[in-house]
C-alpha cells in the first residue's frame, strides 16, 4: 500500500518535533557539539578562512543549538540564527548567555524567512538541506536574502541513512535530499540557481567530528551574482 504523501507544513511538523525531543541531547555527540579546545580551534580556523577577517552581517539557518552561531560570533561576526524547532532554540540561546555572545535566535522557516532581500552578507547552513521538503526552494530564498555579492555557505555531507529514524520513518521519502548528496551534485544546483564561484573542501579531519568521519562531509560556498 501506498503511504499518503505528507503536506510540506505537515512534514515540517515531525521535523519540528523530531529536534524539539533532540534538544536536550543533541550537543553530546561530539559530531554535532563542540568538546575540546582542539575541536573548537579546528573549526574557527577552517571558517576563518571561509569567512575572512572583516565581520560580516550573517545568518545562521537550521542552527540547531547554535553551534555554528557561536563559533562564527566568536570570531567577531555579526550573527543571527533561524530555526524551526523552539527547544533547539531554547538550547541556543542558553549557551549564548552563558559565553556572553550577542546572538539573536528567533523561529522561522528555511524555505520561507522572515527577512527581508539582501539583508545579510552571508547565510550559513550545516546539516539542513537533508531534512527539507523543498531544498531548491529553499536555496532560491538564501539567495533573495543575501546581498549581491555575499555568499552562501553550505556545510554538508553525503550519508546512507541504512534506516529512517524516528520521525522520519514516516516522511523520508517527502525529502529529496535525505541521505545529503555528493559534493558534485550539490555544486550542481548551487550552480543551476545561479551562484558563481562555487568552491568546496572536504572536512574529513577526525578533529572536526570528535571521531573518524563516518560521512563524506564537506564545506560547499558559492558567491551570489551581482
Ligand atoms: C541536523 S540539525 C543541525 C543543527 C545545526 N545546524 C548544527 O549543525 O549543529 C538540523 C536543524 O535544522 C532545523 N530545521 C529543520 N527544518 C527546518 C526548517 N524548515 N527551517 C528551519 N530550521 C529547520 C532543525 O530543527 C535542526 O535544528
């Protein structure tokens, strides 16, 4: 039998909820959390150099428990986070207070933000497109709020997810980008919305992710057409 194919809003609500029940634990992971001090400087140094040393207006999308919010706030960026699922947010905004970091977290949707055309100099998202029911859709939307010029930077991965968990039992199939994609074809939709200079690393040192990468994980920018 067929299972009914899931609205995008009703999608998006197990997915919400699938983060809200992770809030708590998602940072033990020392593949999603940050553990060390060696863990820590390996990620600054490698968006440092994505970044460069000018502070820059930027919006951390999916952020989760603000892991990538920090570490960009850390090195002296402007930063704001979106997410859909308010007890990830919670935990965001927790860890913001306790490092004493200015970082606006507020809820919103990837696919359709709350900000208005090129407000920011760059959009940060890791780990996201996976879990979207329209990723194109919500690749055209980073672009409309980023200023020309700015650049949009992906850090992804490509996963074999051997069985859909939780939640997404019911909605994998709903996700065109579940089990992430290889770096070429990721490139190659970046490319087709029209971003230019499209450049990527591979981020499979054992530091980055507390362990040996399990996943062909890498770091993806294209720069927005002026
Ligand atoms: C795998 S977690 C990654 C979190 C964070 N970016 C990180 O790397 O630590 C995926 C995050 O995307 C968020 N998310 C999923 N769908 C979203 C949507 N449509 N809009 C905004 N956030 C979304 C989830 O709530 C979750 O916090």
């Amino acid at each position: 039998m067929t299972k009914p194919e899931q609205t995008g809003n009703a999608v998006k609500e197990l997915v919400q909820q699938h983060w809200n029940d992770r809030a708590t634990t998602f940072d033990d992971a020392s593949h999603h959390g940050i553990h060390t001090d060696e863990q820590h400087e390996r990620w600054s140094s490698i968006l440092r150099e994505w970044t460069g040393d000018e502070p820059l207006q930027v919006l951390d999308i999916g952020c989760g428990t603000g892991v990538l919010s920090l570490l960009l706030a850390d090195l002296g960026h402007a930063v704001t986070g979106v997410d859909v699922a308010p007890q990830m947010l919670e935990r965001a905004r927790a860890k913001a207070t306790r490092a004493d970091r200015s970082i606006e977290f507020y809820r919103g949707d990837a696919e359709a933000l709350a900000v208005t055309d090129d407000a920011v100099e760059l959009v940060t998202a890791r780990h996201l497109v996976w879990t979207l029911p329209n990723p194109e859709q919500a690749i055209a939307e980073w672009q409309r709020v980023v200023e020309p010029g700015g650049r949009i930077l992906v850090i992804e991965g490509y996963w074999d997810h051997a069985e859909p968990w939780d939640e997404y039992e019911e909605i994998h199939d709903d996700l065109p980008m579940y089990d992430g994609r290889p770096p070429d074809e990721l490139r190659a939709v970046l490319a087709r919305h029209g971003l230019r200079k499209i450049e990527h690393e591979p981020l499979l040192d054992p530091v980055l992710w507390g362990r040996e990468p399990h996943h062909e994980y890498y770091l993806m920018a294209g720069t927005v057409p002026r």
